[in-house]
C-alpha cells in the first residue's frame, strides 16, 4: 500500500481520492487531460463516468466533513443542481452507499455518520492539550523558573 501511495502522490486528484478529500474541478479537469479519448465516454447525462465518480466521492467526503447540508449548498459544493444533488444522494441511500435521510420540507441531507467521526477527532485533540498543558503546568511546578512556556 505504501509504494501505490508514493507512486500517486504527483497525482493530486488520487491524492484526495484516497484521503477522502473532497477533489477539486480543478484536479478533475488536469486529470482529465491525463486520460485516453475512450475513457471520457459521455454517459448520457452530459458527464463522463470519471466526472459521475467525483461528484459521488465528493458528496460521500462531504458526509465525513457535514452533520447535515442544504441542498442548494451540496449543489454548489458537487458542481451539480440541487434537484440533481437529491437525486443522487437519495439513490446512494437506497443503495446504502450512503447512510443519510433526506429531509424534503427543509431541503436538507442529513448525514447519519462522517461529522460525528469529525467531532471524535476533534475531541481528541481537545484531550491531548489538555493533557500536553497540564503536563506543562506539573512541570513549571516541579522546576519553577527553569522553564518559560
């Protein structure tokens, strides 16, 4: 795994794919050009299959970033529509790709995981400052003027 990592890191969309970022036009587009005229087989939908598989991936990084998204934003943020957007996450629902509801009175996704494993993180870095300043209090205790913080 770690040698597939070293040889894509120079390519920034893979980068993101595997971080679980969310993948820029940008990326998407230079990583378009990399590709053969037969993999940019239009779908139907006036995207290509790579473009379908970044808006999926975006709206699943999105579900590791939000607790809950308006449509017009998730709209916004995956380059799409908002009917679109509730399309789409409605059927990765349904597929359960996606653990989410949709709420359509508000116009809002709302995630049933990702910003909860967010605020875990965050939290844990809360409790190691905690434990890093305490550490350093303990310490200026033990060897007062020694050590300035």
């Amino acid at each position: 795994m770690c040698g597939s990592w070293v040889k894509l890191t120079w390519c920034s969309p893979c980068v993101s794919l595997l971080q679980e970022r969310i993948i820029s036009a940008s990326e998407t587009a230079t990583f378009e050009q990399l590709l053969q005229d037969h993999q940019k087989a239009d779908t139907g939908s006036g995207r290509t299959v790579m473009q379908n598989s970044v808006i999926e991936h975006n709206l699943l990084a999105a579900s590791k970033i939000y607790r809950s998204i308006r449509f017009d934003q998730l709209a916004s943020l995956l380059g799409i529509t908002p009917d679109e957007a509730e399309a789409l996450a409605a059927s990765m629902i349904e597929q359960q790709r996606l653990k989410a509801a949709i709420d359509q009175v508000e116009s809002l996704l709302e995630f049933q995981s990702g910003g909860d494993d967010m605020h875990a993180f965050d939290e844990g870095i809360g409790a190691v400052c905690l434990a890093v300043n305490k550490l350093l209090d303990e310490i200026q205790r033990a060897h007062p003027g020694k050590y300035e913080v």
